[in-house]
C-alpha cells in the first residue's frame, strides 16, 4: 500500500499531464517514493469529483481550462500555478446556412446564444462563450451594444458519470447541444464553438463559419479558456511535499518530449482523450500540435493570465482579485 495517496485531474482537451498519465510516467515516477495517484473522475463520491472545478480536494493538482482555477484561486482556495502549456485551438463563431447570414457583419443586431449552466459551479462554459463572442465582435469592429445576447440553457458538466440508457464507457457527451437546438429553433442566430469538439459538431451540422479566431495574430483576442491551459496544485502539496511536485513538474516536462518525437501517436492520443476524429484534432489544432506540449512560467503566458483574469472580474465571472505573482510557487 502506498504511504500517501495523490489526486489528479486534467480537462479532456491536449495536455501534458494527459501524457504523463498515459504514458505511465509519473505513476512510475511516484511510486518510487511509495505515492500512489488517482483520478478524481474515478471517485464514486461527488464531492471529490467537483475539485475538478472547484480545487477543493487536498493533495492534488490539475491542468485544463484555466477559469475553474482562477475562480478558485479568486474564492482564496489555497493553491499554486506551476506551469502553463499554450496550445491554440480553433475558435470561432457558427451559424446555419437557413439563417441566410454569411459575414460577420451581418450579426449586427443579431441575436448571439450565450450558454447558461445551473448555479452552483463556475460558469465556465458561458465566461468562454462570451470571451470568444466579444473576441469576435472586436476584429469586425462591432459594438457590444449592437447585438444580443440571449441565454441558452445547458446541462452542468457530469465528469464520470453515465448517462442512463448508453454505454458505461460513453461517460462524456459532445458539447453545443443545447445550442444547435436553439439555433435549429430559430430562437438564436449565432453562437461560439471552440476546440475539435466545436469543430466536429459545427462540421456534422454543416453550420457556417462566421469568424474563426484561435489562429488571430493578436494573443489578447486568442486567450479564452482553454488558451493557455494551466497546471495548478493543491497548497498541502505545494508546501509539504516539493519532492513530489518536483516530480510531476519532470513527469509533465518528458511527456511533452515524447510528445514533440511522436506526432502521429500525439494526435492519436489527443483524439483518444477528447472522444473525436484524429482529423479533427489536426483541424482544430493544427500540423505542429506535437511540437506546443511544453509547459513553463513564462512572460508572455503570466501576462495572459492576468489579462483573462481581469475580463473574468469585469464580467462577473469572479468576485475579488488577486495576484499572479502571489500565485505562482517559489
């Protein structure tokens, strides 16, 4: 039996510590110091599973999205940002061919979806849809007044659970349902998909592609979510135990070295982890996705951090400010 037990999570989106999961690298790594890991996604308690948003479990750490860890963070959750990958993803604003519009421009006066989840966690999914939309709206030179926002009901998140009637494996569903529903009802004229979810959906629909901007040359119109992606852990293992987060820093860092040297098992891998075609992978993130898996505490990614971080306490997303600097482990 091992002597400490640690707690992972990651997003089903391409990141390091997916590898080093897979890989079998830094179960290798811990288990010669007689540590153990497990998912949260595997705990039949729903309270562990929710750290994945709400960082609440001791002893583990995370890489995803970066919302869930800035609002945590936000909310004094005592945690640590020890490194963030930078992998562009497509973005972009989508509509039906029947709603007749095909520029950009036409959205003025428009009426955009804007994804509502139940209270209770973060709303990450609207704070990303609102970002992509206002990204949007900024390259087309649109004002913010001069469209609508309507509020598209969705489902909360369920990471590990199935979905009575299917599959036990089938333990995630595809994103934008709730969106192309009222979007197909003609109650909505446009809405934001992002990643190769949103692109194998917004493909499978024959939906229009108004505006893509994960590829902008502008970083500050291309950060949302999932850009960069953050690995954040827990303040009792940051503290008690560097050996550890020593460990998995060194675990992440050679996952994304395999990585760069193996492109096709990388683009198999993320398709494997995300639940798409190994197409859409490429699609969504392009040819060099095997070369974007490093993982570092850079200028320009701190700096992107603090900018999403001030749009999230100027929409709402969040309540108080904090430092980055004060985040960050030393």
């Amino acid at each position: 039996m091992p002597d400490l037990n640690l707690w992972y999570t990651r997003c089903p989106t391409p990141t390091p510590l997916g590898f080093a999961v897979k890989l079998g690298y830094l179960e290798a790594a811990l288990a010669q110091h007689s540590v153990g890991i497990q998912s949260l996604q595997s705990s039949p308690d729903e309270k562990v599973r929710a750290s994945h948003f709400d960082h609440s479990q001791p002893w583990s750490f995370r890489q995803g999205g970066n919302i869930p860890p800035i609002h945590a963070r936000a909310n004094g959750r005592d945690t640590r940002l020890v490194g963030i990958t930078w992998i562009d993803e497509f973005q972009a604003v989508i509509t039906l061919p029947s709603s007749g519009i095909s520029s950009v421009t036409q959205l003025v006066g428009r009426r955009l979806g804007l994804p509502r989840q139940p209270p209770g966690i973060i709303d990450f999914q609207r704070a990303t849809a609102l970002k992509g939309l206002l990204s949007t709206l900024k390259v087309a030179g649109i004002a913010r007044k001069d469209v609508n926002f309507v509020d598209v009901i969705t489902q909360a998140p369920q990471l590990g659970v199935t979905t009575p009637g299917y599959p036990a494996q089938l333990k995630r569903r595809l994103p934008y349902a709730a969106e192309f529903t009222q979007l197909i009802q003609g109650n909505i004229d446009a809405f934001f998909v992002k990643g190769a979810e949103g692109l194998s959906v917004a493909h499978q629909f024959g939906a229009v592609i108004l505006s893509e901007t994960g590829s902008h040359g502008d970083a500050a119109i291309r950060i949302n979510n999932g850009t960069p992606r953050l690995l954040t852990v827990d303040g009792t293992l940051a503290k008690e135990r560097p050996d550890l987060l020593r460990l998995l820093l060194d675990s992440v860092h050679r996952a994304g070295e395999w990585a760069a040297q193996n492109p096709d098992l990388t683009q198999r891998f993320v398709a494997q982890e995300i639940g798409v075609s190994e197409e859409a992978v490429q699609g969504a993130f392009g040819p060099d996705l095997h070369l974007k898996f490093t993982t570092q505490l850079d200028a320009p990614g701190l700096d992107a951090i603090n900018s999403f971080k001030n749009f999230l306490l100027r929409e709402g997303f969040i309540d108080n400010d904090f430092s980055i600097e004060d985040w960050l482990h030393v």
